[in-house]
C-alpha cells in the first residue's frame, strides 16, 4: 500500500466555508454518476423496511422479515436495537463539535493510505480521481487489541468515552444481529459468527462522516456509488438531514429515517457467506445547499486473517458456490486502492470469472 496520497488533501468542509458558489471540477461527476431526484411518483413512495429487534429476535414471522428485508433491500431500520437514544444523540453531538473545531486542530489527526485512521477527505489512491464531497474521520475499534484512542479525537472533552460506550452498544447489538441474520437463513443460532471466526476475534471500526452545505449538489455526491466491503453496518444517520440513498433496480431511494432507530445493511461479506442470497445493496450518498449533514457509520467485519467463502450448508446442486473465498484484510485492500466503485468489487469474486 502507498503510503502517501496522490494529490494534496483539500478539507471540503474548509472549501463550503470559504462561500464557493460553484463546485470545484475534481467533485463534479460524470453525467451518469449525478444524482437523480426521483420525480418518478412510483418510486417516490418506497421505503426500506423498518424492524422491530425484538420481533426478529423472539418470533418466527421478525426471522421471516429480517430474511426478505435482507434478500430485497440489502437494507433495514431497527428500532427496538437496545443502543441509548440519548447516547446516540451525545455522540451525533460529539462528533458534529468535533467537525466544527478549526482545520489546524483536525489536521493533527490526518491519515494516510496506509492505514486509513485518523481525519480524511478522501477514499482511493488513484490520481486525478473525482472525489466525493466529504469528509471523515476512521477509527479502528475492534479487535481491542488494535484500538488506539491516542488516535482518537482528545476533542470535544468525553469523546473517546463515548466512543467506546457507543461502541460497546453497537457490538452488542451487531452480535444480535449476526445470530439473528445467521437463524433467518436457517443456520445454527451461531454458525454465521463462527464463520466471522468468532465473536472474540472479529473486527470494527467506526467512520464520522461529514458532508458539508454544496453550492451545486446536483453535480455531485457526499459519497459516491459503493457497497460496504465488510460484515454489516450499522449507521446512526442524522436526525434532521436526509442524504442515503439506497439503489432499487434502475432507481434510488431516499431513506426517511425513523426517530432513534439505527441504519443495518448488509456488507458484502455477508452477501459472499450466504452465497449471494443476502444482498450487499448498492448506495450512496445526496448532499444540498442549506445545511450540513453528520452520520456515523460503524463497520462489523469477519476476523481479518480467515479465508471467507460461501457456508457450506446453503450450497445445493442448482446453487453452487458463487464466489471463490478471500480474506477480508486482502479485500479491503482492494477497496482503499481505488476507492468506492458501486458493485465492481464483489463481482470481481464471482467463480465462474
Ligand atoms: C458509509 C455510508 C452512509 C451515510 O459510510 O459507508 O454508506 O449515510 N454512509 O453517511
Ligand atoms: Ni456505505
């Protein structure tokens, strides 16, 4: 992996402040790549599914929800998750303060290639690349023993404790959900975390995102195109600025979240493990010209150093393995190299290539 970026890092936050009134040619996206606001009225009407945790948890029709929602969408909204909603509006809060500090105090934090971790701007290495207008901050959070709150944010005071109490949270939650995804697709209550080589070993990180106020947001995009190349995420979106758009067939759906619940998608390790019948669903993010935009996204990932491939016990004789196994630390690789690509990447497994 290279170790510095291709180009210097412009802060897009820094940019919006100065008042641009156009946006800069590097974040204006080819035509096909844009936004569409959907005017078609079909569309307009669709939303993910919502889910009640505790149904998927306790009753056979939740299991039943939980295995269409992840065969159709690739995506849902929990309620009932278990995760503090006033935890999850002080770390909103945290993060938002901590976005707002000047850019020299961020800068501290500026990460690189390597390792991704720390304060960013940009996903990929490839030069004159179109980039996405946002920026991040990465932290790894799990295995412990890669967890460096030195790397942290040290501001707004508290920070580093709440991300560790959010995170046990999310963990717990996320460990529900892999029981929960591994039932609905008629496994053991534990065959999918042993796949994820158990739940001592299996990796997190978390990414603040933040998408400034855009002058033009029909030439671009907060983040373009991509499905997450882990487990399953779990994002805690803001609570008064829509922006996710998830793809349905040829269109896009804006996601309407639901007061306090949490964001869960399916990652494309899931989509391998399952041998394709889970979805690891294409989407992106919309900005707008009024107002700035925080989510956080936390990533739950198999252990890094296994070979991941489809669970034997959902291959038949018509549905054979689809993908060849990989690591997850060499496919992540893959992704950091040249950035977000819609679908391109777990295609790129498929057996038959
Ligand atoms: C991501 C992501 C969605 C959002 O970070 O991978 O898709 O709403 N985020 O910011
Ligand atoms: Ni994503």
């Amino acid at each position: 992996m290279v170790a510095c970026w291709p180009e210097p890092i412009v802060s897009v936050q820094a940019l919006s402040q100065t008042g641009v009134s156009t946006v800069p040619n590097r974040y204006v996206k080819p035509a096909h790549e844009r936004p569409v606001y959907n005017s078609d009225q079909s569309d307009a009407d669709l939303e993910i599914p919502v889910i009640d945790m505790s149904d998927a948890w306790g009753k056979p029709e939740g299991l039943l929800r939980v295995r269409s929602a992840c065969e159709e969408w690739g995506f849902f909204q929990v309620v009932n998750h278990g995760v503090n909603h006033t935890l999850m509006e002080r770390m909103r809060g945290a993060w938002r303060e901590f976005f707002e500090l000047p850019l020299e105090e961020k800068r501290k934090y500026a990460n690189s290639p390597e390792t991704y971790e720390g304060y960013g701007s940009r996903l990929g290495v490839v030069k004159d690349a179109k980039l996405d207008w946002s920026d991040y901050f990465y932290l790894n959070y799990l295995p412990s023993s890669i967890r460096n709150p030195s790397k942290w944010p040290s501001q707004p005071p508290k920070i580093r404790e709440l991300i560790e109490e959010y995170g046990e949270e999310v963990r717990k939650l996320c460990e529900r959900l892999v029981e929960t995804l591994s039932k609905s697709l008629g496994l053991e209550p534990n065959h999918l975390m042993k796949a994820f080589g158990g739940d001592d070993k299996v990796g997190a990180s978390l990414r603040a995102n933040f998408y400034p106020k855009c002058p033009q947001p029909h030439l671009t995009l907060g983040l373009s195109s991509h499905s997450d190349p882990g487990g399953i995420t779990i994002v805690l979106p803001d609570e008064k600025v829509a922006g996710l758009q998830v793809r349905r067939g040829e269109s896009w759906v804006t996601v309407k979240s639901v007061p306090n619940a949490l964001i869960v998608n399916i990652g494309d390790q899931i989509q391998i493990l399952s041998n394709g019948i889970y979805k690891s669903v294409e989407h992106q993010v919309i900005v707008n010209s009024g107002m700035d935009r925080v989510s956080l996204a936390l990533f739950y990932n198999p252990r890094s150093d296994i070979p991941i491939g489809p669970v034997k016990e959902l291959l038949t004789e018509n549905r054979p393995a689809l993908y060849k196994p990989i690591r997850f630390d060499e496919y992540r690789l893959l992704i950091r190299q040249k950035g977000p690509s819609g679908k391109n990447q777990v295609d790129s497994l498929l057996a038959s290539r």
